[in-house]
C-alpha cells in the first residue's frame, strides 16, 4: 500500500492518498531511499496531497538519509527547474524548518537561490530563513546565485545582507542589524 501512497504523493491525487490513508497507509511509511510520501508531494508542488499528508500526522521536519525534508524538496526541483512557494508556506506553518540542512550543508534558501526561484529565495528571506548561512564548502545563498547569474535573486540576497550589516564585499558591519530583512522582489517575475 505504500507503493500505491508514494505514487499518488507524486502525482498529486489527493484524493487516492486521502483514501490510501484512511485504508491504513502509513504516513510516515519511506520508499527505498527513505522519502516519505510528504516528500514526493512537496517536490511536485502538490499543495493539496501535502495538506492531505499533514492532517494525516505526517512528520514535516523528516528526514531522508541523505537529509532531505518535504521543505528542501518544495524549495526547488531540479527537474521542473522551479520551487513551490504555497508548499513551503504550508509545510513552514505546519512547523517545518526553514533552516534544516541537506547534504554538504545546504539549506533550502541556497536550494531555490542556487535554481534561481526568486519567488521562493523572497518567501522564505521574509519569513526568517538565515540569510548569511554558510554550507560546507563556507558558501552562502547570495555566491550560489552569483555563480548562475540569477540577478533579481542576487539583488534580493545582497539587499537582505546589506539589511543585516554586510557590505558589498562580504565583510560584516559591528552593527549588525537585529531585525530580520524584509526584501521586495521588483523584478518581472520568471516562467517556467
């Protein structure tokens, strides 16, 4: 029965997992590489299978062995070359970490900068996600966008450090802000 959750997770039938739950699936069941239906719902964009999936009890801050959480998988998919701003809310307001690292350190923010999904790098800078976060290499968001050239991301990441004390070149002010940045993203948003 778990096969047949993962599958409706990632189709997004939030009326089969509705269903496949209430017949006894598992909630926090994993797949061979240990993702939770929650987790193949969030990387789809599947707003609904994943309000479905957290009513259910579903854990929102699980883990897969290699880190990954429901909210890295909503915060950019590689495959459809976007993040899923309305999952990450949801997942965030139902207790998900804005923070959790994956694999090398990553966090969700550096996931959707690196992708260049301005919408989900504005979302998540708004609601506290740590701005000046380095991974395991000491890379921030703001370097893995410059890296692609997203600028409207770049500007969104260097006016959020600059809100918070650091400069153009990197260096941190004894000033340190205390507020957490709000930024605006002016530029026309991007179509996948």
């Amino acid at each position: 029965m778990s096969q047949e959750l993962f599958a409706a997770a990632q189709a997004g039938d939030a009326a089969r997992v509705k269903a496949l739950l209430e017949s006894g699936a598992a909630h926090d069941a994993t797949d061979e590489a240990g993702e939770t239906a929650l987790m193949h719902a969030a990387h789809g964009g599947h707003v609904a299978a994943v309000e479905v999936l957290i009513a259910a009890g579903a854990d929102v801050n699980a883990k897969s062995p290699q880190g990954w959480t429901a909210l890295a998988k909503a915060a950019y998919n590689g495959d459809t070359e976007r993040g899923y701003v309305e999952v990450v809310e949801i997942l965030h307001k139902a207790g998900a970490n804005l923070d959790e690292r994956i694999f090398f350190g990553i966090t969700p923010l550096m996931l959707a900068a690196g992708g260049g999904d301005g919408a989900v790098v504005e979302w998540l800078i708004n609601n506290g996600a740590d701005v000046l976060a380095t991974n395991d290499g000491g890379r921030t968001a703001r370097l893995m966008a410059n890296d692609k050239f997203y600028v409207d991301v770049i500007n969104l990441l260097t006016e959020a450090e600059r809100q918070l004390g650091v400069s153009e070149d990197g260096s941190c002010s004894s000033t340190k802000s205390v507020v957490k940045p709000q930024v605006v993203n002016l530029m026309k948003p991007t179509t996948h």
